[in-house]
C-alpha cells in the first residue's frame, strides 16, 4: 500500500511539474518557460537589472509573441521565400554571435596582459604636456593686429572671447587646457612647443585659420592609474583580439570574393 501511494503521489506531482516548466498554453500549445530564461539572459547582458517588473514584462512578452506567431503560421508567412530568406540571415547572426562569444570566454585577458599593455601605452603617453590659450581668426592682418595689441597691454582672455572663431574655447577665453603638442595639427604644436611659459607667439597659419598662441604653462605628461583605466583597456583588448580572430578566419578562407583592401 505504501509504494502505490507513493506511485500515485509522484503521477499527481507531473503535471505541477510540467506547469513549472511552461509560462502559459496559447490555444493549446504550452509555452516554455525556458523562452522567459532567454529573454532575461538577454536583459542582463544589455545591463537591466533583474526585477519582478522585468520578469513580469518578459513574461507577458513571450506569451504575445506566441500569440502573434501561431497566427503567423496559420496565414502561411512561414512557407513564403522572404520568411526564408530572413531567417536565414538571423541564424547565421545568432550563430556569429554566439561564434565570438565563445572565442571570449576561452580567450579571456589576463592580469598580466592588462599590465604588459598599460605599461606600454603609459610610455607612448610619456613627455611634455602644454597648456595653451589661442585666439583663432580668418585673415592674417586680424591676426597681426590682435598680437600687436597683446604686445600694448592687451587682456589675451578678452580678445579670444571677442574675436576668437573657435567655438571650443573662446568662451573660455581662448584656453586649451593641457595637451600634447601632437595633439595638434604640425604647425600649430611646433610653433606652441617653441614658446616660454609666458611667451606669446607671431601669427601662425593652419588649415583652420590665423592663430595667435600663449603659452601658460608645461608639465610631465599626466595618466591615470592602471586601476582607473583597468576595464577600458581590457575590454579594448578583448575587442582587438576578436578582430584578430575574425582576420585569421577570413585570411584562412577559401573563396573567389575579393574584399576591399
């Protein structure tokens, strides 16, 4: 007696079971609950947080789809060339997808790694950093006779948030905070790399116009701790070494196509 009981008990706990296991039935056809499991994972990654109001939205989300695609399939969408074709693309999307996914978590970057890289950007980085204002101006002959004023006396901030083309800076009075003189174009951070902390340049011509540059003040190149910057670069990395990835896929294919160099 007591076997059977527990024989009856177990047939009577499979259907709750089998509920557990789906969200809802759409006109007879149970819908899994491993379809809300998806749709979650997805949230996640594209960086929701996981709520009750979430789940509860995906939830009602897959029950309409299902909804809406039984209907699809009864008007015969699924049999028509374009449903072919389109599905086709997204499998081969899915597959890429989950293709490069894969390559990242068996190729993740190392400490170390991380470390070797900032070490080497952090001395690319390295050198002299220039804080510089500039009043920017079409003609040369402005450009003349605003340096001829700078040398009367002139306030450099007030003549750069009057006369200065340079949106980026005028308002600030022709400042530039500090940067690398590579940071610029050639002409305009060798004339600035030239000056005297103080000094105010002749006219300089680039491709933006008439400049007239003073140096504030120099310092040795900034950078931020390997823990600020830690994730940044690693993602960067990740990211090179994916493409490296697919450059060696396309390079070891065999096909006729000719892609752009």
């Amino acid at each position: 007696m007591h076997k059977t009981f527990l024989i009856l008990a177990a047939a009577a706990a499979l259907p709750s079971l089998a509920l557990a296991q789906n969200v809802a039935t759409v006109n007879g056809k149970p819908v899994p609950k491993s379809r809300v499991d998806t749709l979650m994972q997805q949230a996640v990654r594209g960086g929701q947080p996981v709520t009750p109001e979430l789940e509860a939205r995906v939830r009602e989300e897959v029950v309409l789809r299902e909804i809406f695609a039984q209907e699809a399939e009864k008007r015969g969408i699924a049999a028509t060339p374009e449903y072919r074709s389109q599905m086709e693309l997204l499998r081969q999307t899915l597959l890429i997808r989950e293709l490069f996914a894969d390559f990242q978590r068996k190729n993740p970057v190392s400490d170390a790694e991380i470390k070797a890289e900032y070490e080497k950007v952090k001395a690319q980085a390295q050198g002299t950093e220039y804080r510089a204002r500039h009043i920017l101006v079409e003609k040369e002959d402005e450009a003349k006779s605003l340096a001829n004023q700078l040398k009367g006396g002139a306030s450099f901030e007030e003549l750069a948030k009057k006369h200065s083309k340079d949106p980026g800076s005028a308002a600030r009075g022709g400042d530039l905070d500090f940067a690398r003189a590579e940071a610029y174009v050639p002409e305009f951070g060798q004339a600035m790399a030239k000056l005297k902390k103080g000094e105010t340049s002749e006219p300089v011509r680039t491709q933006f116009g008439w400049h007239v540059i003073r140096l504030e003040e120099t310092r040795e190149a900034q950078f931020p701790a390997l823990e600020e910057v830690k994730d940044r670069l690693a993602q960067q990395m990740v990211q090179n070494k994916v493409q490296a990835y697919q450059q060696s896929l396309r390079d070891k294919a065999k096909t006729d196509f000719k892609f752009t160099p």
